[in-house]
C-alpha cells in the first residue's frame, strides 16, 4: 500500500480523535509523532512509547521533556492491503503505545487482545 507522509499523518490524527475520552484524557507530557521508519530501518515495528510510565513516575514534573508516542509511517503501509486494514493497525497502535504510558506491559496487552 502507498501513503504520503501528510496523509498518513491526517489518518493517525483521524484515529487519534476517535479514542475513547477516558483514554486520552488522562495522557500527561506526551506528544505523538509520525516518522517514517525506526531508526534501525526495520520495518517490523509498528509504534514506540518513548518515555517513562505513569506508575513510574516519582517526583515527575516542572521542565521534563514531553514522552513520545511514535507512529511508523512505513511499516504500517508494509503491513496492510486496504485503507481499512491501516486504519484498524494504526487504532491498535496508539491503543497498544498509550497503554504502555500507563504502565500496561506487553504480556497483560497480549492477555487483552492489544498485542
């Protein structure tokens, strides 16, 4: 599937916006990020939280820099056919990256079906 970087980033925004209140309500410190692949150039994964979770943080606070929530452009078009099928995989997604700035591991995703 093709996609060009403003595109992909509108679609991300799109799905972002239609997250449930309750679970982006609580989002502190953290922006989202589109980038087109990770560092390593891999195209197996899918998404980064970059930051440290919710019930981690101590004495979190005045002047941290922002968490990031990062979304890749291209392994999302390597993974899916339709635009249907990218809108699902970038839900799951920013589902699975936000759980773990609540400090919810991969295990307990994978228990809930996030994984």
């Amino acid at each position: 599937m093709e996609m060009d970087a403003a595109a992909f980033e509108q679609l991300v925004t799109d799905e972002l916006d239609r997250l449930p209140d309750d679970m982006v309500d609580g989002l502190d410190n953290v922006v989202f990020v589109v980038e087109d692949r990770p560092e390593d150039g891999s195209l197996g994964l899918l998404g980064l939280y970059d930051g440290l979770a919710l019930t981690e943080r101590g004495n979190y606070g005045m002047g941290e820099l922002p968490d990031r929530i990062v979304v890749f452009r291209e392994p999302h078009l390597a993974e899916c056919d339709t635009e249907d099928e990218l809108r699902d995989e970038v839900h799951t997604t920013l589902v699975h990256e936000i759980a773990h700035f609540y400090g919810i591991d991969d295990a307990q995703l994978h228990e809930l079906g996030w994984a």
